[in-house]
C-alpha cells in the first residue's frame, strides 16, 4: 500500500506515517527545558515472515492484520503511558511506538516484551483452520543529545537490520548494548500477588461528559500498578501478568471492586464505566458476582456501563452475548468499546444487548483535517441511530473536536480537553467545580 505522507495519516491502520511521527518527535525535541534532552523513549517493531500472510491469504487478508495489530499497538500505549506518545506505521508492516516520558531502560524494553506478547496473540481478522500468529522483532532506544529525529528512526532501522543475521534475538538496543536480562516471570507474577494483598492496584477516573449540556456525566475507571523497579504498570500489561499467573480473575474481580467502592460517595445521576476482560465473560458467575459488588457499593446496576472490546469477544461470541445479556438484564448498559480501532465484525452489533458504541480515538483525531474522517463519522452515527445505540467519542484534546462531534451527533465525549484521569477523591472535587 501507497502511504500518504502530506496529511500525517496512514490510510490502512489511521495511525501516524513516517513523516507525521518524524514531526512530533521534532517538536517534543524543541519542547524541552533549555540545557536538557527530551525524555523521549522509542521502539520500532517488524512484523516477522508477513509476506506469508499475504500469500497464504490474500492481501486483503494481509490488511485486515495491519488494521489488528496497529490496533493492539495503540491500545497497549494508551494503558501504559501517561503523557504523550505516538503510534506510527513506517512502511509496510514496521511500526513505531514512542512515548515522552521518563522510562527505566528495564522498563522500555519490559514494556517492548510485553507489546510482543501481545502482538503474537492469534490473529482475530483471518479465519484459517489454525491460528494466525505474528512475531515481531524489534529495536529500542533512548533519546541522546543533538540527535535529529531522522537519525533516531535510521538508527532504528538499522538495529532492526542488524537482528535479521540473528534470529533468536528478538529485541535490540540501538546503542549495540546487548539486551537486558529478561525480568523473571515468576517475579512478575510473585510482585502482583504481593501488589494486591497490599493494596496497591490504584483505580482512577477519567470524566465523560454531556455533548449538549457540557455537564459531567460518569467516568470511567482504569486500573493501575507502581512497580517498585518497573514503575508504572497499566491495566492490559496487569492483566497479562495476572493471564500468565492464572490470577486474571481475582485481579479483575479485585480492580471492579474497588472501582465500585471508589465510586460510591459520586452524585447518584454519575454514571461509572468498567472494563470487561474474556476472562470475566467466560467466568459463569460475573453476573452475580458484579451485582453483590454493585450493591456492597450501593451503586444501582443502571449507573454502570459495561465497555467491552472486539478482542475480548473473539473467543466463543455466543457465550459473550450471553453473559452480556445476563448483566444487560439485571440493568446495567453495555458498549462496544474501541469502535474503528480494529476490523470490526459486525454482527457484534446485531448479536449483543448493546446500548452504545464508544469511538476510538483513532476516529477523533483529524476530525478537523480530513473531510473522509468526518464522512466515516457521519456513517458510523447514522448507523448507531439505526440501531438505536447513543455514540461515545473518546481521545477529545481540542474544542474543535469536540464542536464537530456534538454537531454531528455524538451524545458523549471523553478526553484531556476535559480531564486527565484522577483520584476518587481529586473526582468529588472536579464535579463540585
């Protein structure tokens, strides 16, 4: 595929192109304090062996997959990092992730290992008779000094390259440093243990807001762990720990709880949204046990939103839709989370008792620039009315965004221009304002 370099969109996954990535770089370069480097932290990955991809099954098949994993990618950085990062497709299937925060070298390439976890999960978009899997390879650095954000991606590129004459080296560090010791997963799993009998998975809330009115309407709420040596962990890196542990549920459980409990002190007319993980609807007593935590909080089931992935639901969806089903019937509203991130299949829509869909960000961001964004807005709500599902936009960071989708129909909103996420108590002051 031909990528557009003058619009600083990639036209198959919606991420950054090259020369959309290279211009952020520079301008968090020019950022920095006099005297100082920008923290900036990058990775480039390769998808390994995709060519085969698309001999084994077309390339229509084979952009499915970029549309997935560029998707994976973005969510993964969106859980992990705090402040700004970028996602961006370099040329046929090689991305770069970037991210201007301050970052361990033990924990960039901790964060890469784990991006590649996630990235090697079977491919939900290709129907085969046996999975799909993509391995990546990739190169990691840490911003120096007088460094031009070209040289930062060649210099990428060409630890990538290097690592071709290697093949069980999957991860590199520019500086020609070999990689760090791999962190032991049983420590890992042990540290998460130790995390939760201490307490110390934090839960924050990120404000929704009111199209029409502009009022404060919910929030939803997102787990996280300080790492004594990582630092901060997000809840899909946790989440894979707790998989790889066989504590993903007693985390989930553990994380809604406290999400419930946090929340109970709110104005009875907020709103709380939840993350729902395919562990949680494969377990047959979610329901109940969600609802005893909903009334231990004193929270009734039609103030919680359930926000649910299209990766969540790749694994048996008939069971999906009838836990989905059993939750929507005790009262609590149900949204398709991430809408646009990845090759949706539609009969998500038509199968489960959905009350709305929440866009991804992805889907928000040129808005303002690219009259086809806007085109594909337009048809996504059209369609939602059809289905009589309200529409969420979510990653709103400029008022132009958000003029555009209260215009056009979007009944919520959530992003920085709002509200970065908080603590329970920093919300309680936040809707007092």
């Amino acid at each position: 595929m031909e990528l557009h370099e003058t619009d600083g969109q990639d036209r198959l996954t919606g991420v950054f192109n090259a020369h959309a990535a290279i211009q952020q770089l520079g301008e968090w370069q020019a950022g920095a304090d006099p005297g100082q480097v920008a923290p900036i932290h990058a990775m480039l990955l390769s998808l390994k062996r995709f060519s085969a991809v698309n001999l084994a099954y077309g390339k229509a098949a084979g952009d499915r997959a970029l549309v997935e994993i560029a998707g994976r990618i973005t969510a993964f950085a969106r859980t992990e990092f705090d402040r700004e990062w970028l996602v961006a497709r370099v040329t046929g299937s090689t991305f770069l992730i970037a991210a201007m925060e301050a970052s361990s070298r033990e924990r960039w390439q901790w964060l890469a290992e784990e991006l590649a976890l996630d990235i090697a999960r079977p491919l939900a978009s290709i129907e085969a008779p046996a999975p799909v899997r993509l391995w990546p390879r990739m190169a990691l650095l840490r911003a120096v000094a007088g460094e031009s954000p070209e040289r930062m991606v060649t210099r990428l590129g060409e630890a990538l390259e290097s690592g071709r004459h290697n093949p069980g080296k999957r991860f590199c560090w520019v500086d020609g440093t070999r990689s760090l010791p791999d962190r032991s997963a049983h420590e890992l799993e042990a540290d998460l243990i130790s995390a939760l009998g201490r307490d110390e998975i934090a839960i924050v809330y990120q404000p929704q807001f009111c199209t029409e009115t502009g009022a404060m309407v919910g929030a939803e709420a997102l787990a996280r762990w300080e790492h004594p040596t990582l630092g901060r962990v997000g809840a899909g890196a946790m989440l894979a720990i707790a998989e790889r542990a066989d504590h993903i549920g007693q985390l989930s459980r553990h994380i809604v709880r406290k999400a419930l409990l946090g929340a109970r002190d709110w104005p009875q007319h907020l709103n709380i949204s939840l993350n729902v993980t395919s562990t949680d609807l494969a377990a047959s007593d979610f329901a109940e046990v969600l609802a005893e935590a909903a009334n231990e909080a004193g929270i009734a089931p039609e103030r919680i939103i359930l926000e649910i992935t299209e990766q969540a639901l790749v694994i048996e969806l008939d069971r999906s839709a009838q836990r989905l089903q059993e939750l929507a019937d005790c009262g609590m509203q149900v949204v398709l989370d991430d809408f646009g991130a990845g090759f949706c299949n539609f009969r998500y829509l038509t199968m489960l008792p959905l009350t709305g869909l929440k866009l991804d960000r992805s889907m928000i961001e040129n808005l303002a620039d690219d009259p086809r964004d806007l085109a594909v807005l337009r048809g996504i709500v059209a369609m939602a009315r059809a289905l009589d599902l309200y529409v969420l936009a979510e990653g709103v960071e400029t008022e132009a965004q958000k003029e555009i989708v209260a215009a056009e129909g979007c009944l919520k909103w959530q992003g920085f221009l709002g509200a970065r996420p908080m603590s329970s108590g920093d919300l309680a002051s936040f809707t007092m304002r």
